[in-house]
C-alpha cells in the first residue's frame, strides 16, 4: 500500500487541528514547509527525525531557538503521523534547547500614548475619516486591552454604546467573549460612529472602523500606519526594554490595571482571575506571566512573599 505524500497528511492534520479550534496560521504554514520538503528529501519512507532536524536547521534564521520552534511544528505532527504509522520517529524534546524567550513587553507611559494619537490625528487626509479612525481604535486598545485583531474585526452591530458593551466574536482559539466598557469611552466612541456614518466618500460596510478608501481595516494596513508613527515619532528601543509594538498597548493595559488594584489594596489572586477573562486569556498561567513580565510588578510580587515569608516565621517562633 502506499503511503499517502506528506502534503496530504499534513493538510489533514491541520484540516483536524482546526476543526478543534486552533488557527494554526503560523504552524500552518510552516508545517506545510516541512511536508513539501519532506515529500522531496525524504522520499517514500515514515517521517524520521533525522528528516525532521535537517528541515528544522535548513531555516535562514540560523538561531538555536528558531530551529527549537521549527522542531515543535513537527513534533505535534509526527503524533499524529504515527497513529498509523508505527515506524514514525517522533523527534526528542529540547534538542535544541528552549522554544521561546518571551521578551519583557514596552509598558507605554501616558506621554506616550498622547504623543501616539497626536501623529494618528496629523494623518491624511486631515479633514477626512482616517485620522479619527486609527485614533479611535489606539484608544479602544488603550481602554480594553483587545487585540488589534478583535478591535479591527468589530461590527457595528458588536459595539453596543447603550448597554457598554462588546463583543468579540471568534478571537484567539475560536472564542467569543463579552467586553464592559468604561463610561469614558462611550462617548468618543459615538462621536467616531456619527462621523463615520456621515462620510459620504467611506464605503459602507458592517464593520465598525473603517477608512475614507477602505470598508474595513487589514492588519497590514494597520501595522504599517503604526510603523510609520513610530518612525515620525522616533522611536527606538533604545533605554526601553524593546522597540515598542502595537500588541504591548495591550500588556500595558494588563500591567496598569495589576498595578492599580495593588495600589487599592485588592485581592491580587481573584482579580487575575477575572482579568484572564477580560482578556480572553485561554489559561490563567497567561494573565501570571505579566507578575513577572514587567519589572513594577515584579518587585510587588517579591514584596509581597517576602512578607508572606516574614508571617511564616513569625507563626513558627
């Protein structure tokens, strides 16, 4: 019998993977990298981790940890693979080491994000839609924490001003979640919605954001007005723990509200809790990375055990 080519197996595996809720975009695409190189190198034989291991170092990006998350794409697949093929070697764990090095996120000050909306406003054409868009949708990251994915996806029908609310429908694994909005920001909200629907060059569409040209925002449209803002705004990563991105307005949206609920003297434990929800966070071991991601709250969270540690002691004599 012969075996199916490994494009095939690959475009089943995904097809399978999907059908569960995962997007599989970037895995996607690079497992179906490895299943054409595959067909090519490895010729009719199971999948081999000698196969496996050259694919995952033939990448350009000559990095031990790119070549580890290469190996990972295969990994998941050779599983499947060997559910019917006994002979499937399923590459080691850790090869070539550890997978990721999560970078601290850019915490954005207040200053910054005046100074982002103030270029958004300046875009063109000035008396046109556009610049009031991208300063809309910066400020909704800002207030919600979404991601610029949800944001530019939403509809008008998921933007609810009379009862505060949003939602976001099919996010991050397939998930739809309701978001409250603060009272502040159902006013600018309105205001972009009236000027908007009043814009007699702007197509019409369902979609919420919207350009003079453009019946909905793309992502690459909206990274690249934001590289080009930062580039008129001149900034670099220079005395910052990164060059700031779009996605870091969310984790400072996330490490301000951590910061202000210890401020109040909050029950840290049960507001991540919530807070995971709010982001659409699929675990909340995703909302805990942020105790250790930015260095304020680092040190808040060393305080705290050093206390607990004291109490410890004190119970003990």
């Amino acid at each position: 019998m012969t075996r199916p080519r490994f494009v095939t197996l690959a475009e089943q595996y995904l097809a399978l993977r999907r059908n569960l809720g995962f997007a599989l975009v970037t895995q996607g695409r690079l497992l179906l990298d490895f299943a054409r190189f595959a067909d090519e190198a490895g010729g009719p034989g199971p999948l081999t981790s000698d196969l496996a291991v050259r694919w995952a170092e033939s990448s350009e990006r000559r990095r031990p940890s790119n070549a580890a998350r290469r190996l990972t794409v295969v990994r998941g697949f050779a599983r499947y693979c060997a559910g019917f093929e006994p002979a499937t070697q399923i590459p080691p764990l850790r090869l070539f080491g550890g997978t990721t090095r999560r970078l601290p996120p850019h915490i954005y000050s207040d200053a910054e994000m005046a100074d982002l909306l103030r270029v958004a406003l300046q875009l063109r054409p000035r008396n046109g839609l556009r610049p009031h868009t991208y300063v809309t949708l910066f400020s909704l990251l800002a207030s919600t924490g979404l991601r610029v994915s949800e944001a530019r996806r939403l509809s008008c029908q998921d933007v609810d001003l009379e009862q505060k609310l949003l939602t976001v429908r099919e996010s991050k694994f397939r998930k739809s979640r309701l978001v409250p909005l603060h009272s502040s920001a159902i006013e600018p909200l309105r205001g972009y919605a009236a000027r908007r629907d009043r814009c007699r060059t702007a197509p019409r569409s369902d979609f919420f954001f919207r350009t003079d040209c453009a019946p909905h925002l793309t992502l690459n449209a909206v990274e690249t007005e934001y590289w080009r803002m930062r580039k008129v705004l001149g900034w670099t990563a220079h005395g910052r723990t990164r060059l700031p991105r779009i996605h870091d307005i969310r984790h400072t949206f996330a490490a301000v509200r951590l910061l202000r609920w210890h401020e109040e003297g909050a029950d840290i434990e049960r507001r991540l809790t919530a807070l995971a929800t709010y982001l659409g966070h699929a675990q909340v071991t995703e909302t805990y990375w942020y105790l250790t991601a930015v260095p304020q709250l680092m040190a808040l969270t060393a305080g705290r055990f050093e206390r607990f540690a004291r109490s410890g002691q004190e119970s003990a004599s």
